[in-house]
C-alpha cells in the first residue's frame, strides 16, 4: 500500500470507532500458498468484516487477483501444499499425475526425492521409480524392484492387477522378523509404461494394519495428468 493509506491503517488501526470503517487497498507482499509467485503483488482491497479481527481481503483489481477471490479452490489442491498436521485426510500430489492419500494428523515434507508424511506412531515414505527396459511387463518391473525383498508367508503379501495394465503389490513384516520395534509395509504400484511407486509405511500398533493397506491403496495415476518429471 502508498504511504498515505499506510499512515491512515497506523491511525486508526487501535481506534475502536473508527477501525471498524477501516478500508485499505495495497498489494500481496508474500507468495501465499499454494498459488506462490502467481499472487505475489496482486492487488486487492481489504475491509473490516469483524471489528475483533484482522482485515478480510474482499476484492480483487486485476484477472489473477479476482479469479483468487471469485472461484471455489480443490481442496487437494489447497490443503496438499501445507506441510503442518492437517485434521482432515488430503490427496496430495506427488507429481507425474501419481497422487496418495495423506492421512489426518501426518506433517509431510520432501527431502532427498523422497515424499515423507509423519506422525507420533505412524510414518509413509513414497519414492519414484523409472523402468529403463523398454517393453517390459509392469508384472516384470515389479518383480525386479522385489529383488531382494525378505520372505514373508503368503499370508503377509498380497498382488492385485490394475484395470490398465498395472499391478500393484505389497507385504507387511513384524517386530518379531525384523528386530525393529514397529510394523512395517512394503508396497509398490507399477504402471505399464514403467512408472512405479515404492511406499513405505511403518506403524507402532499392529491394529494400524489396516491404515497402511488404505494409504497403499489410494495411490493412484491419473492418465490426464501425466508430466516429464
């Protein structure tokens, strides 16, 4: 905002009878998320709609600005980009049209190429994987990233066809097999062009089971949205 209208908000800014009049019209100083560059120096016009709380932006004076304020969001879209502990579950992106659930109460974050969501008792970790053999089977290139996988009962492993051509495959290790305190699974999605998922998820409580067989369950390709990564 000019310096006038700034000296103006200062005036009035902790006078109750006039703050609630308090009309301001100035430009985004921060790359608000998830939209980033795209809003930053917009401008809008902010008014007081509750005299206990901070100005409302309510309209905007250029295409960008007015297509903010005017159109209804995805919440996924939205909600996907906050890296804090949201209440509400959220289908996040994860790029190369790949996107998967994250549970409510998980922080996520990216570090190394790895997409990272945890909690105080539960943690996923998801990775990209490329098949470099052209022409083979998606049931191949699983069988491949499986190499060296421990043995597990046929009862702790599970594979299931995908409608497209794709297959998806996971198995689940206990304290008792492996030395480590939690629960873990083990699970891949592979496409048939050769792009693939690897999701890990580890969880204190066995009775979490049923938890990492949903977040494994919900990756998922959107053909539409596929992109060079």
């Amino acid at each position: 905002m000019d310096g006038a209208t700034l000296r103006r908000a200062a005036d009035t800014w902790y006078d109750e009878a006039a703050y609630p009049e308090l009309v301001v019209r100035g430009r985004l100083a921060n790359k608000v998320k998830p939209w980033g560059d795209e809003v930053l120096g917009v401008e809008m016009t902010g008014r007081i709609s509750d005299p206990e709380e901070l100005p409302y932006l309510v309209e905007g004076h250029d295409p960008t600005a007015a297509r903010l304020l005017g159109e209804v969001w995805d919440r996924n879209h939205v909600l996907g980009r906050f890296p804090v502990r949201l209440p509400v579950a959220v289908r996040t992106d994860l790029g190369d049209g790949w996107s998967v659930e994250r549970s409510a109460g998980l922080s996520a974050g990216y570090v190394d190429g790895v997409d990272r969501f945890t909690g105080a008792d539960r943690s996923v970790a998801l990775t990209f994987f490329q098949d470099d053999r052209a022409g083979r089977t998606a049931e191949d290139f699983l069988a491949a990233l499986r190499e060296g996988a421990p043995a597990v009962p046929d009862a702790r492993r599970h594979t299931e066809k995908l409608p497209n051509g794709g297959v998806r495959h996971a198995f689940w290790t206990t304290p008792e097999e492996t030395g480590r305190p939690w629960h873990d699974l083990t699970a891949y999605a592979v496409e048939p062009d050769g792009s693939a998922v690897g999701l890990y998820c580890s969880h204190e409580k066995a009775e979490a089971h049923p938890w990492a067989l949903h977040v494994w369950r919900s990756l998922r390709r959107d053909a539409a949205a596929v992109t060079s990564r």
